[in-house]
C-alpha cells in the first residue's frame, strides 16, 4: 500500500489498515523511529489488552508509586 505527505506531513492510513486495528477518529498514534523507518503504533483498547499483565512482578507499580510521592514532597 502506498501514501503520501501533505505538505503539513499528515498522511492518509488506508482504509483496510484503518479498519484492522481498530483505528476512529481521534485514535491517538504512538510513532516510534526505528534508524531506518517510521512505526505507527494506534493506542486502541486493544492495545491495553495486549499489555495487561506484561509488568507482574516486575515491581514497577512500587516504582510508580514511590516516584509519585517524591514528586509530592517536592512541590
């Protein structure tokens, strides 16, 4: 499939594409630079299924947590 730039550097997602990851209006869209291409990840509600449970056991919520309230007693 093929696209192009506006001169604004909008680009148009195919439809096809759209419809397969569940891409609306006002999906947000996360663009990652890979050194040689773009990628387009849609945050989708899918997109959060797919990382539950990913971080168990990791401790990151006490991380979280911890950061958060250092923050708090800066301000």
């Amino acid at each position: 499939m093929e696209t192009y730039a506006t001169v604004k550097g909008q680009i148009v997602i195919p439809a096809a594409l759209r419809r397969k990851y569940g891409i609306k209006n006002g999906t947000k869209i996360i663009v990652t630079d890979n050194g040689d291409s773009i990628g387009l990840k849609p945050v989708t509600e899918q997109y959060f299924k797919n990382l539950q449970g990913s971080l168990k056991g990791k401790g990151v919520l006490k991380v979280l947590v911890e950061e958060r309230r250092k923050d708090r007693e800066k301000e």
